[in-house]
C-alpha cells in the first residue's frame, strides 16, 4: 500500500480522490491494526448504536429480531449488540479482512464482503432484516447516500435504519453536504420513512469528532426509486 493510503486512514481528506476499491485496500491492510488504533482514539459510536437498540427492543424480542450490521468491520457493533441479547446478526463489510477479523467475535450468522451503494445485493432478499445499523460507517469515501435506496430494499416495512454521524462529516464530506440531509428529508416527505434524530454530544460518537446525530429512520415501504 502507498503512504498516501496508510496516511488516508485518519485524513479523510485524503480519501477524496481514492476508488471506493482503494478504501476497501486500505482497509484490509489495516484489518489487523484496526481496533488497536482506534480504541486509543477513543471510537464509541458502537456504544451509541447499543444503547438506542436497546432502548428501541424490549429484551423479550431481541433473540428473533434479524440484524444487518453494514460497515461491521471487526465487529465492534455486532460484540455490543450480542451482548445485549440479539443474536440474528449478519455482517457487511467490502474489506474481506476485516470480516476475517469479525468472523473471529463468533457474534455474525452470515459475512457478506460487498460495497452497500445503489446496486442490489444479490445475497441479500428484500424485505429480509428488521433492524439495519451503521456504526462509523458515514464518512469520506465510504456510505453513498444512493445506498439508503438498498437499505430500503432489504429492511422490513416496519423496520429500521439506524446510524450515527458526526455534525463535522456532514459539513465537510463531499457526498454529504448538499445532499444527505435533504436525501433525508426528501424520503420523509414522499412517505418512505418517519425520521427519530437523537443530538449526541461532544465526543459521543468518536472523541476528536465533536458532537452528531444518531438517525433513526422507521421505514414504511418495500422499495423506493428516485
């Protein structure tokens, strides 16, 4: 891998010009690397995505309630919610090294290696998940906003989306700035999803990151198109 890559890790600036492939390279090169590094950074953003799941779930319901964690990387979300009692939970990662890695947690039932954006899955059945969550997941380079079509697809009329992202990743990401907020509201308006959005503080989703938002996004149709 090129220096500029390792260095593309932490700046996300770097990432502007990288190949949705690039950053999928750059992130099995730093698969084993990865939860040490970012622990010492103080990544909590799979904590936030427990807590709200839990408070969503009564315990009684977890064990049966089907889970896609996209952007699972080593699976930090799927440990948390494994311990929270839901235990129907796939992976989505496009770096096969970083499933290799979350394959170890013996948390997923399934590991699927792909790249979440608007093209079908062809693993996944629509209407197949209750609940989706992305942890981490929204910056630079990686989620398109596109990939909430797919989302859409393959969550349950009733079920949910559930992500978090800093305030700072919206202002600065190109993808994002003109055009995933009114994405959001857009889908709102024409009957796709009812929006829950939980202000996080300072430091709650990744401690150098300032404060975010955690979405929770109801989603009321089987598919949409633009």
């Amino acid at each position: 891998m090129s220096g500029r890559h390792i260095d593309a890790r932490h700046n996300y600036n770097l990432r502007k010009t990288m190949t949705p492939q690039q950053i999928a390279d750059m992130f099995n090169d730093f698969a084993d690397d990865y939860e040490e590094e970012y622990k010492g950074l103080g990544l909590c953003s799979h904590l936030r995505i427990g807590e709200y799941m839990a408070e969503t779930y009564p315990e009684h319901q977890r064990a049966a309630l089907q889970v896609l964690d996209v952007g699972a990387g080593t699976g930090y979300v799927g440990e948390t919610l494994s311990e929270l009692g839901f235990k129907r939970i796939d992976a989505l990662d496009p770096a096969q090294k970083m499933l290799d890695v979350a394959k170890t947690k013996h948390v997923y039932e399934r590991l699927i290696c792909a790249f979440l954006n608007k093209n079908r899955i062809d693993e996944i059945e629509t209407d197949q998940y209750d609940c989706i969550t992305a942890a981490g997941a929204f910056n630079e380079g990686l989620i398109p906003v596109c990939a909430f079509l797919e989302m859409i697809r393959i969550v349950k009329p009733g079920g949910r989306i559930i992500f978090t992202i800093t305030d700072k990743y919206i202002a600065n990401t190109d993808g994002y700035r003109k055009e995933l907020l009114p994405f959001i509201q857009k889908m709102a308006d024409e009957g796709a999803w009812d929006i829950t959005a939980v202000p996080l503080a300072d430091g709650a989703i990744h401690r150098p990151d300032g404060p975010g938002m955690l979405y929770s996004f109801k989603v009321n149709v089987t598919e949409k198109h633009l």
